[in-house]
C-alpha cells in the first residue's frame, strides 16, 4: 500500500518501520517455533488495524534483527529511512526489539537534528501472533501518537519510546523488567504521555522546536566509546587495561550515588593520564534515579580536575550514543567535552554549573 502524505488535519500518514524483535514474530504452525512474519501482510496479523482512520505503510529490515545484533550502522539505516521519505509522511513508527531500544531512541535523538514530526519507537514482550501479546496494544497506540496534529502540527516532534502506559522521551529511557509487560521507565523525566483509555498527551513535557527548520540527518558514530562501570576493589591494572584500548575515543564512567569514586591517587591519576591523552570520561551514576554532583566530596572535585566531565542525570544509553554521535561529527576531545556538558535534545538536566 502506498499512503501520499496527507495534508488532512484528521487523517495521517505514518511509515511503520520494523527494524525486528519479538513483536513481529509469530509461531510456525508446523514446528511451533517463532519465526519473524512478512509485514507486507501486517492486516492479517493485526485485523485491528482496518479500524485505525490513518494512512500507513510499512516497510521492514531484511532479515529482521534480535535488538541485540542492532549497532552503528543499523541506527545509521533508520535515520537513512525516515530522511528519505521524511516529506511524505506525518510520523513514524519504529518497530524494535526490546533489549536495546534505549539506545536506539537515544542515538536516534542525535542523529535526527531539527526533527519536527513524531518517531514513535514501540515492541512487544509477547510477539504479535500470541492470544495475549501486548504488541497490538502498543503498536496502535504508537500509530495514533505518531499521527497526532494541533492546527496540522505535530502534537509529539520527538523520538520518544511507546510501551504499555507510557509514552517516554526516548533519550531519558531505560528497559529495567525482561518479565513484565511494564518494560520501559524514564526515572528522571516526567512521561510525555499517559496511555490509558484516553492517550492524555503532557504538553508541558514535550520537546517543541523554536522553529520548524529542515530535518538534518547525521550518519556517523563512532563506535570507539566503552562504558566503565567502578566497583569496590577495581585495581589499577583493570582501570588502566581499559583505557588503554586502542583508539578508545570516550568512556562513560558509572560511577557511586552521587558520582563517587575511590579517592586512591593511583586512581585520580591513571584518569587524569587517559584525560590528557584525549579520551573523553564522563561521570554517570549507577544509581537509576538522581544526578552526578561531583563538586560535593573532595574525590568528585579532583575528578574534575583531571578533567573528568559531569554527565548530570543522563542515562548510560544515552551518554555513550551521544558520545559516538560528537565523535563522529568529527569533533576534538574538547568540543566533545563542551558538548557533553549541554543538553542538546532535552536528554539531561543541569542544575549546577559548578560541575564542570
Ligand atoms: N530479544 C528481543 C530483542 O530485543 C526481545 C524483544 O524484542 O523484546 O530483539
């Protein structure tokens, strides 16, 4: 089906993108084992959809891919889609495995600079085909956010995540449950929307371009970033067998409560060695909820002194696909550290500038 872009302040056009993952898989009557279907019939599948008033097409990745096999240049493929057919369509859905949509909205969220309509990430914990699958839920009401318009303009122009009761700003996500339903959750950003019987849209939450401005797509990431996690007893040779990986460009750093470290010297200088070096570190916490303040304890201020960058409340998923799309973008080590300090798509908050 093909769906021209609709200029119909009640009907939308939507391209369903599906990347793979659970929700477009149905069991083989034969074997009785899961197998991705062809979305060229998505109708059969998912009889509700005759009843959604807005246009769609779909269009999916061949082969499907497990979230888990999804990186750079996959990310680089969606943004490719949505840039390509960015005129002719309203919004779009993206369908995607679970375990690493966090990273997806998130890398999606940089690559996609000036985006002005919807890009609805969802899946499913039950693929589409079984009786109890949360995946129909979720992909209608992704369609309906997606085609959402106020005097003909988008009611959510972000990258955002669509999973049971809520609709998340993509960049602020996290997956914390593998069992339930309940999948996704923004522990620092208020949820864009609430998913009940009626989708009651936070207006307030939603990030609104100043002016709607040409999409611009950016391709590059740099996969040369690690995250870091500390833990009691971390000894110098880990620490420092890690920062020596070749051509390692930037490393998120999760670090304790409230952006806490060991206050060996050892420690201070081997970051500090790899700091001057030109890798870029950056200070996340383990905690789900909260923000780095390294300026509170003495290791956190000489932290910042061997140049070590505060990453506030920013998720791990986002710091790191953030990391790669600066790097990419061809920048030195210091305007990616000027970066790393700013929020660029409403992916952190900064509440005291004494950090940096
Ligand atoms: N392993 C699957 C994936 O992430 C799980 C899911 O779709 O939820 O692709």
């Amino acid at each position: 089906m093909t769906s021209p872009y609709s200029s119909n302040q009640e009907i939308a056009s939507i391209l369903i993108i599906y990347t793979g993952g659970t929700i477009g898989m149905v069991e083989d009557p034969k074997t009785g084992s899961l197998a991705p279907f062809n979305f060229q019939h998505l109708v059969d599948h998912v009889p509700e959809l005759k009843e959604v008033k807005h246009l769609y097409t779909s269009i999916q990745f061949d082969p499907p891919l497990d979230s888990s096999q999804i990186g750079p240049q996959d990310w680089t493929k969606m943004v490719k889609t949505i840039a390509d057919n960015y005129d002719k369509y309203d919004g779009f859905v993206i369908l995607h495995g679970t375990d690493t949509m966090a990273y997806t909205a998130s890398a999606l969220s940089f690559m996609l600079e000036n985006l002005s309509k919807p890009v609805v990430i969802t899946g499913s914990q039950l693929p589409i085909g079984r009786f109890r699958t949360d995946g129909k839920e979720n992909l209608i009401t992704s369609i309906e956010i997606a085609a959402a318009k106020k005097n003909n303009i988008a009611t959510v122009p972000e990258v955002c995540i669509c999973f049971q009761e809520y609709l998340l700003r993509g960049n602020r996500c996290k997956k914390v449950n593998a069992d339930y339903f309940e999948a996704f959750e923004s522990f620092n950003y208020p949820p864009l929307a609430h998913i009940g019987v009626e989708i009651e849209i936070d207006e307030e939450y939603v990030y609104k371009p100043a002016t709607i401005k040409p999409l611009t797509p950016h391709y590059n990431m740099e996969p040369n970033v690690i995250v870091l996690k500390l833990l009691p007893g971390i000894t110098p040779e880990t620490l420092k067998g890690m920062l020596s990986i070749p051509n390692l460009k930037g490393v998120v750093m999760e670090t304790f409560g409230v952006g806490n470290a060991p206050s060996f010297p050892w420690f201070i200088d081997i970051l500090k060695e790899a700091s001057d070096r030109g890798i870029v570190i950056v200070n996340v916490t383990q905690c789900m909820i909260g923000s780095v303040a390294m300026a509170i304890y003495d290791t956190g201020s000489a932290m910042i002194d061997a140049g070590i960058i505060s990453g506030y409340d920013i998720t791990t998923e986002s710091a790191v696909t953030k990391m790669m799309y600066l790097f990419g973008e061809g920048y030195s080590p210091d305007k990616v550290r000027e970066y790393m300090k700013c929020s660029l798509i409403g992916e952190m908050t900064i509440h005291d500038t004494k950090e940096n």
